[in-house]
C-alpha cells in the first residue's frame, strides 16, 4: 500500500530537460469574447503556447487616464515554455488593441511529468 501521507505532498515534476519553473503561465484581458478567442487561437497556431483558456467574463475595477474604471474583460491564460515567453509578449503587444494590455508570468513550479513535456512539445 503507498504511503497516505505521499498522497497530500505537492508535485515536483520536472520539465523533460530540467525543472519544472522552465514553464510559465501568461495571462492577458480583453474586453470580448470575440478578440479573447482570437488572441488565444493566434497563439496556439505560432506555437508561442500549448494551450489558452478563455475565462468566462469578469469584471474589472481600474484607474486609466485619472478616472476610476469598471469594465466587464475576458481573461486568457496561457500555458508556454519560459523560453517562448518574448515571443509571446511580442505577440500579444502586437495583436492586443489596448494601449497597455495586461501581460503578467507566474513561473510555474510545479506540474505533472507528462502535461509539461505536452507544453514542451506543443511550443517548439
């Protein structure tokens, strides 16, 4: 029988070559679902990520040009390799209509063996 306690300890897969922070997640908001879709789709065939999720609508509450905004925006979250992240902040500045889009990386630092050898191949 295994050990219960292995059962509630974190993965600490690695990336096929190396460790596991060699992955990012990258997300961005857009005010559609339509352009959400789109930079998402644009993605994925440049390869510059293995997977986007579009999340359903939420809402946004900001100061843009010295006034408080609230706006309903879509986020994506995009799966990559740390080695394809310029790439795909290039992408996204180009492809994104806001003046200052939302881009932000969270390493990741942990993941299954076999979804980030997924990422590694989907982004090479």
């Amino acid at each position: 029988m295994a050990d219960p306690t292995a059962l509630n300890e974190p993965s600490a897969a690695s990336a096929p070559d190396g460790p596991a922070a060699r992955f990012l997640t990258v997300m961005t908001t857009t005010d559609s679902e339509q352009k959400a879709e789109r930079l998402a789709r644009g993605a994925i065939e440049g390869r510059l990520a293995a997977c986007a999720q579009i999340s359903a609508p939420v809402t946004s509450v900001f100061r843009w040009d010295g006034a408080v905004e609230t706006n309903q925006e879509w986020q994506v979250l995009f799966k990559t390799a740390s080695a394809r992240y310029a790439a795909l902040e290039a992408y996204l500045l180009d492809a994104h209509d806001y003046e200052t889009p939302e881009i932000i990386a969270t390493p990741v630092t942990h993941g299954g063996a076999g979804y980030l050898a997924w990422v590694a191949e989907e982004t090479s």
